[in-house]
C-alpha cells in the first residue's frame, strides 16, 4: 500500500515546481523550512492522493508523517483529517505526539483546525495556551490557529486571549497567523474585534495589525494605520 501511495504521490510530482517549493517555503540554511524536502505536488494534487487513499491503515499514514519528503507528510496529515470523525481520540493524540513532525506553516494551517480545533470544541483548551508559549515557532501556529474551529463556532474568546498572549511575538509567521485569526474574528463580530484592537492596535506588530484590518473599509484601515482611531 505505501508504495503505490509514494507512486500515486510522484506521478503529481515536477522538479520544477519542486524547485519553487522549496523557495517559497524557505528550506535554505537558517530559514524557517531549513532541510524540507520537496518533490513538488501541489496541495489540490496531495488531496486527490489522499481521497484516493482514505482508508490506508495507520500504520501507513504513521510512515507518510514521519517521511522526510514534505508532501508525504502532508498527504498523511490529510488523510488523518479525513479519518478523524472515526477516531477523533486516537488521531487526536497522534497529532499531538508528532508535532514535531508538523513543521511548517501549510501543515498547520490546513490540518490543526480540523484534528486540535475540532476535538477541543467541547473540552477544556488549556494545551493550546501551553502551545502558544512554546519556544517551538509550529507549536505557536498551532495554538492560535487551531482557534479556527472555534471561530466558525462563533467562541471568539479563546482567540482573543492567545492572541493577547502572543502580542510581542518577534516571528512573522506568527503576526501572520495571529492577525489572519483576527480577522476571522472580526467576520464573525466586528465589534469584537475592534475592542480588542483599541486596546492593542498601536504595539502590535504591522504585519499583525494589517492582516486582522484587512476586510475594513480603506479609511478606516488608514486610521489604524496612523494610530489615529
């Protein structure tokens, strides 16, 4: 089964745009992705393996996180989330064990909200708050970005206290992830948002602020900018 996986995988695969990956997500020497291995699969491309493939044995899907090759371990994270709804605790607990294996900022983003966000939804959230005080950059993400689910839920409280939390962030993928969730929040509730922002909008990083304000009328998203609301 794993290697008509990996062959289902490289039939998607182009050095080319292997070579733009690897750019994109920063693998060079002291960049956030340093060492990934790419062998270029779009992620459109890494779900169709994944339905594909949606009933692999764990085993397997253990194999794919654990590879060195960024796309098999995307595709094993995708299908983990199309398996969860069986399973959630097991998978749950993987997830957790190998968060050193979700190591960039699109295995988060398109994972954690469906495995960490989903089964938290009724229980109490307090690894997230650990997470976002980790020294681990992926750890952070997950912890804020694992809120999404909340969000679409319209619980905004647990977003707003990471977020607070994480205010003084010195990593940009972090400002990145932080405002995006913001902004997620001031769909659901703009006026939450904003009390949260004039609070905090004059310390908070630019790249924060201009994420979490992107959906506001030009003007006012001038006035933040100038720190004059």
């Amino acid at each position: 089964m794993l290697e008509k996986i990996r062959k289902a995988l490289d039939e998607k695969a182009s050095s080319e745009k292997a070579e733009v990956l690897q750019r994109f997500f920063k693998t060079g020497a002291g960049e956030y992705g340093e060492g990934d291995i790419f062998i270029g699969v779009t992620v459109p491309n890494i779900r169709a393996v994944a339905k594909q493939f949606k009933d692999a044995e764990f085993e397997i899907i253990e194999e794919l996180v654990n590879s060195e090759i960024h796309e098999e371990r995307m595709l094993g994270l995708i299908i983990l989330t199309y398996q969860f709804p069986l399973n959630e605790k097991e998978i749950f607990d993987f997830y957790i064990k190998n968060l050193e294996k979700i190591n960039n900022w699109d295995l988060v983003d398109v994972t954690c909200p469906r495995i960490v966000g989903v089964y938290l939804s009724d229980k109490p959230r307090n690894l997230l708050y650990d997470l976002a005080r980790s020294d681990n950059l992926w750890k952070r993400r997950v912890g804020i970005v694992s809120t999404y689910s909340f969000i679409r839920n319209g619980e905004l409280e647990d977003t707003l206290k990471i977020s607070e939390m994480l205010l003084n962030d010195s990593h940009d993928l972090m400002h990145k992830a932080v405002g995006w969730m913001l902004r997620e929040v001031g769909k659901k509730d703009v006026a939450v948002l904003e009390n949260f922002l004039k609070k905090h909008y004059k310390k908070m990083p630019r790249t924060m602020l201009r994420y979490s304000i992107e959906k506001f009328d030009e003007d006012k998203r001038k006035r933040y900018l100038r720190e004059e609301v």
